[in-house]
C-alpha cells in the first residue's frame, strides 16, 4: 500500500481485470469467460462459486499466470500478466497457489514437496531450508507426515500438502481452487479455520500480515459466514455478488442453488 494510499484509509489493488477473457486449460483459444471485470483489494478474502464447467479452474490458473488472458488487461502488484521476465519473478512469487487435489509429486516425501519451492525459487539446500519446512509442518500440522510418501496419503492430507507447499515462500495472495472438494467434515473445519486465520492476520507465518485469499467453490454454504466477498460464474460471465450480507435472499437464481435454498426442478 502506498502511503497516499494509507493516508486515506484506501487499500491498494492487487488483482485488477478490465474485460478479460478466460480461455480454457484443455484448449487455450476457447473461451469459458468473457469480460471479467475484477478488482481484488489488498487484505480481501474472495469466493468465486459456479457449477461443474463454469470455469473456475481456468479462472485460477489464468490469475496465477499458468496461462494467458485471452483478450483485455490483468495487472498484479501494477504488473502486466502473465509475468515471465527473469527481474519480475520476485513480483510473480508473491502469489501462492494451492491447485484442486494437491498435485503433489510422488516421488518426493511430504517435506520434500513443502521443500521445493525453496529449493527452486530461492536456491537454498535441503539443510538451509529445514528450520522453514519444520515450521511449516508444524503451522499445518503436517509433522507426523513429514516423511510419508503423497501416494500413501488420502486427498484430505494431500491437499493440506499442497496448501503447505504455496504457503511456504509466504505470498501475500493466496489462490486457492476448490480446497475443500473431497474432504470430510473435520478437515473441511480445519481448513476454514485456518483461512480464516491467515485472512485475519492471526498468525506467526506471515509476521502478522493478512493475506489476500481467493478461493473457489462449487457450494457456498460453508463459505457464507467466512469469506468477505463473493462472484458466481455463469454463462461464461463473472458477476460479483457482493459482500456476505447480499447473500441471503439475493435475486439471482444460482445465488440460492449454491446456497442450497433452491432446488433445481422445484
């Protein structure tokens, strides 16, 4: 944040979409959004909700620069995107991704995954990087882990893995696609509470600064009394909801669907 910018209690933009069009991981000159129009504030805590299709993975991994925009401008931190320049990198790495699953590699152990980010972004050793890995699996409460192999492992933990693995470079924006796909009740608990955390700046991993979250979901129940913002999309369209308190009640059909107070038919 600028000091203008704290001077008159605005917070900076992070994430800034003017008519961006979203193609597709499977066919990039596809289309599954057109014209989003996004602002993502510093300190924010979006959920991005649509049905299976609708585009949310692509969403996600356009934002985390893993492909183009196919029309219109996106800047991060005031950097066009996608962010390939070699000087720029420590801008891009300012951005952490947790992907649908984990998508761990399986030939390295629970802390090797957490590890490699270090390894290849900051070019420290095994042994120079294991006092930060320690602290992560600790933050996440993934020591007991710390050297099982991701295959003997079930989605709940896989997918906590790969939330330690884009926390460990601590980014200021988190994305985060589906986290609570697949998991039972008591980690789906665990992972909205530590969000919640990591929003609130309650924590020792980021030196008490909140973090930019983004998440996506396909129900918005377990989300409404947590995340501060929403958008839903729908018929390859971006419309952003609101704040929470627009959510009860809210005029759009899909709204109610994916808060369970419609039933699709009835």
């Amino acid at each position: 944040m600028t000091r203008d910018a704290a001077s008159i209690g605005q917070r900076a933009p992070v994430i800034e979409m003017t008519g961006v069009g979203v193609g597709s991981q499977q066919d990039l000159e596809a289309r599954v959004l057109e014209d989003v129009n996004w602002s993502v504030a510093e300190g924010d805590y979006w959920v991005v909700a649509g049905m299976d299709g609708s585009g949310k993975t692509d969403l996600i991994l356009m934002t985390g620069g893993l492909m183009p925009p196919r029309s219109g401008s996106y800047r991060l931190f005031g950097h066009d995107m996608p962010i390939y320049e070699e000087e720029l990198l420590p801008e891009r790495l300012r951005l952490g991704l947790v992907f649908d699953g984990g998508q761990l590699f399986h030939h390295l152990t629970v802390a090797e995954n957490i590890a490699l980010p270090l390894h290849y972004h900051r070019n420290l050793t095994r042994q120079q990087g294991a006092d930060r890995v320690h602290a992560m699996l600790e933050l996440t409460e993934l020591s007991p882990l710390a050297e099982s192999m991701p295959g003997a492992l079930g989605r709940n933990w896989q997918q906590r893995v790969g939330l330690a693995r884009a926390l460990v470079l601590e980014p200021e924006v988190l994305l985060l696609d589906n986290p609570l796909s697949g998991l039972d009740l008591r980690h789906a608990g665990w992972w909205l509470d530590f969000l919640d955390q990591l929003s609130a700046g309650n924590n020792n991993w980021c030196n008490g600064r909140r973090v930019t979250l983004i998440a996506t979901a396909e129900d918005l129940r377990p989300w409404r009394n947590q995340a501060g913002q929403f958008a839903i999309l729908q018929k390859q369209r971006f419309l952003a909801v609101g704040q929470r308190e627009k959510l009860a009640g809210h005029s759009e059909s899909l709204v109610r669907e994916l808060l369970a107070e419609t039933i699709p038919g009835n």
